[in-house]
C-alpha cells in the first residue's frame, strides 16, 4: 500500500488503536477500524497483533 516495508505495520497498528480507544463513544466506527486492520493484515500474511511485534521488531516468544 505504502512505499516503506513498515508503513502498513503502522497503519495496521494505528487501526486496532483506533478501534480500542473509540469503541465506546464510536463503536461502529470502531469496528470498521479493527475490520480494516484485520484485512490488511491478511494482505500480510498476519494478524493485527503480530503487526505490533513486527513493527518493533520484537520477538513475541521473548514476552512470555
């Protein structure tokens, strides 16, 4: 979508921040938000939380 590698990790993550910080006051757009993350993601080959991971370039297995 982006021309930088990193620029749909953000967009991905900026989505789901999006829909967890408005979805009590604009829920529907909210979870358009966290549907449109969601697809993106899949453009990926992710999910919406691995995004965040890959973004920081942290290892998950490294957090638990």
């Amino acid at each position: 979508m982006f021309d930088h590698p990193q620029d749909d990790l953000l967009v991905i993550v900026a989505l789901v921040e999006f829909s967890l910080s408005f979805r009590d006051a604009e829920p529907g757009t909210a979870d358009r938000a966290l549907e449109l993350a969601d697809e993106l993601a899949r453009q990926h080959g992710i999910d919406p939380g691995e995004a965040v991971f890959q973004l920081l370039e942290v290892d998950p297995q490294r957090l638990e």
